[in-house]
C-alpha cells in the first residue's frame, strides 16, 4: 500500500517536472492532472 502512495507522489512530481521543462508541449494528460488538482 506504501509503495502505490509513493509511486503516485513520485508520478506528479515527474509530471511536475515534465510540465515545467516543456510548457509548450502540453499533453492532455498534464491537462487532466491540472483539473484533478484543481478540483481537490
């Protein structure tokens, strides 16, 4: 259960990082994460 969490922690965080290196190349799923965020 420990190692979903942080798989999950470390997936936004490369996505973060993905989006923040390639602010043009923005990919639905980045859109997606956005929305999810925004919505929490």
């Amino acid at each position: 259960m420990k190692k979903a969490i942080l798989f999950t922690i470390l997936f936004f965080i490369a996505c973060a990082v993905i989006y923040n290196l390639y602010p043009e190349k923005k990919l639905p799923l980045n859109t997606e994460i956005d929305y999810i965020i925004v919505k929490k």
